[in-house]
C-alpha cells in the first residue's frame, strides 16, 4: 500500500493539472487542419474562441508559437467570468518543407497554459534556377553543391548520388573534372558539354571490392573547369571504408571494447619533445577481431598499435597515441583517433584527443 500512494499522489497531481487548464480558458474546438495549402499562396490564418469558465478574471499573458512562420494576436484585457476571447493564429508556408506540418501556439494565462494546434500539408513553389543550383562554377555553368557524405562504404556494396548541374548561359559550354586529392575508389561521370538551358547530373559514388585493402576515410577533392578555366568551387566527396556487414554469418560475431574514449594530456610544455598515453582495445565477442585501420583526423596525434592487429575473444592490443608539443602552437589542441574494426555492430570507433600548450 505504501508503495502505490506515490503513484496515485502523481495521478492525481496529473488530473488536477488537467482539470485546471480546462477551468482557465476552455477552447471547444483547440486543434484546427488547414487542409493542403500552397507554399507560396499566402499566409493563412484561424481563430480559436475561448470561454473563461472561472469565476475570476483571467489575462491572457503570451502566446508562445516557437516558429517565426507562426504568429499569434489576442487582447490583453482580463477576461471576465463567462466572457468569450479570441486567439488568431496566422502561418505562413513560405520556405516551409514540403509535406504535413503540425505546430503548436501555447497560451499562457494568468491560471495556466493550453496548447492550441494548427496542422495541414504544404506543396511546394517552383523553384527559380538560382534556388535550385545556387552555386556559380563560372560561365553560366550552375550546381546544386559541392559536397557530399556518404557515411559507411561497405566492400562489395556500390554507393552512389548524384549532383544536378545547368548551363544558363547562352552558348554551349565544355565541363572537366580532375582529381586533386583521391582515394582510389571513387566512380565519377560529368557530361562534357552542356547546351544553353540545358540540364545534366554529375554521378558519383564509392566501389571497393571485397578482399579490398582500402579501409577508413575516403575523401576525393575535385577541380572542376568550365570552358578551360578553373571553377571557383571544387567538388569534395568523403565517406568511410569498412568491411561488408551483410555478409556476416556469425551469430556471436566479434565485438570491439575500448578502456577509454578520450584522452586528456593536459598541461604540456611546448619546449616537451614527446608524450604519450596508452589505453587497451579489446575483443569481446567470440569470432577473431581484425583491427583495419587506426587514424588520426587531424594529425596531430601519432597513433600505434602494440599486440597485433588481430585479436583472439578476450584479446587485447594497445594503442599508443603520442603528440610532439614542439611541432604544436600554444594553447589548445584537439584530435579525434579513428579505429576501423571487422565488429559488424560498431565498425568505427573514435577516442577524443585534447591538450594544452603552454609556454
């Protein structure tokens, strides 16, 4: 019995919670679906009515909305016992996303808050080129970005995106990519020419067999020209390597344990040739673990592995992360230690690496 009167001292807390939002300002109808309205065919707006149903006066504070596209007027007089007020809450879909939207305008009075809801699905404006390919290369020639991630590039598995390009100018114009930074397994095909008007797609995408040796950052740096001349954006296209997950048929396959995941060096002198820390990476599971590879992001840190790159269940290696404060500025540094593993779970692990540089 003891045990249950905490439990039903919350519930009740919960139902006089509850009781008193509906004893301050009552809203018969408190949720309201504009239907499928049109992104740029204007603000939209709707009126909820209210009813003080207590027996003292009640001032409507704020309306809390917490979007800019949602905005909320209301009187700011009490409002008498049995008196009726008015919320307008007015939205505006321009350069909202595309699809259902549901946003809530809270109102806060003197006796408690109520949540109003507005709902509805938005279709989208057309696009003006500018918008859709907002990045110049130089000669009329436009593109969506400049950029993409892949996240994980399993071996065996094909990966790949694309990039819209157009040419605005009124004369053809001739496209060359070449590579400045590769990884060696990069896909890539642009069209040569673009016609005036005419649009097009830069493919890409990452392939490494498996039985592969490439594991770890993947990052490729591309010079685009256009008509001969240099762009002034290049393309970067980066992703991760790590073993195929899917064909894993273990059913306890192996598992990576780190004994720490950041590491703090603290205070060093910058006139100290070397320091080191040492922390234990081990397996847990019951298949053979294969450390892949072991990076440093930024390169800062020197990384080694001590105790071999295959690691039997219950194996241990150490990693061995050391920095040379003479080739550092002063003040802080940062580094983040990559660890590419077979561990179909957790393929990547990382250790944060901070310091500081003093005189």
């Amino acid at each position: 019995m003891q045990r249950r009167l905490p439990i039903l001292l919350i519930a009740l807390l919960h139902l006089l919670t509850a009781f008193a939002e509906q004893t301050s300002i009552y809203f018969e109808v408190s949720k309201h679906n504009f239907g499928v309205i049109a992104e740029d065919g204007g603000a939209v707006e709707h009126t909820f009515v209210g009813r003080n149903s207590t027996d003292a006066p009640i001032v409507i504070l704020d309306v809390s909305a917490g979007c800019s596209c949602t905005k909320a007027t209301y009187s700011r007089k009490p409002i008498m016992p049995g008196r009726e007020c008015e919320v307008r809450v007015v939205f505006d879909p321009m350069n909202q996303p595309e699809g259902v939207f549901n946003r809530k305008a809270v109102v806060m009075t003197s006796q408690g808050n109520i949540p109003l809801t507005i709902s509805g699905t938005i279709t989208p404006r057309r696009r003006s080129i500018a918008e859709q390919y907002p990045l110049q290369l130089g000669g009329g020639v436009r593109i969506e970005t400049n950029a993409h991630a892949f996240g994980y590039v399993e071996h065996g598995k094909r990966i790949q995106s694309s990039i819209g390009i157009i040419n605005t100018s009124k004369t053809a114009t001739t496209i060359s990519i070449k590579a400045v930074e590769t990884s060696g397994a990069l896909e890539i095909s642009a069209p040569k020419t673009l016609q005036p008007s005419q649009q097009g797609t830069i493919e890409f995408g990452y392939y490494i067999p498996n039985g592969g040796d490439i594991y770890g950052s993947l990052q490729d740096v591309l010079s685009v020209e256009v008509n001969g001349i240099k762009a002034d954006y290049q393309l970067i296209i980066n992703g991760i390597a790590i073993d195929s997950r899917s064909q894993r048929q273990d059913k306890e396959p192996q598992k990576v344990q780190l004994s720490e995941n950041f590491i703090k060096f603290g205070t060093l002198k910058s006139s100290l040739k070397y320091a080191e820390r040492q922390i234990k990476i081990c397996n847990i599971g019951m298949a053979t673990l294969n450390i892949r590879k072991v990076e440093s992001q930024r390169g800062v840190v020197k990384v080694t592995v001590d105790g071999g790159s295959s690691l039997a269940t219950d194996g241990c290696a150490t990693l061995k992360i050391g920095l040379n404060p003479t080739t550092l500025g002063f003040g802080a540094v940062t580094d983040r230690v990559m660890i590419v593993t077979d561990d179909p779970q957790y393929p990547v692990k990382s250790i944060k690496v901070s310091a500081i540089i003093e005189n």
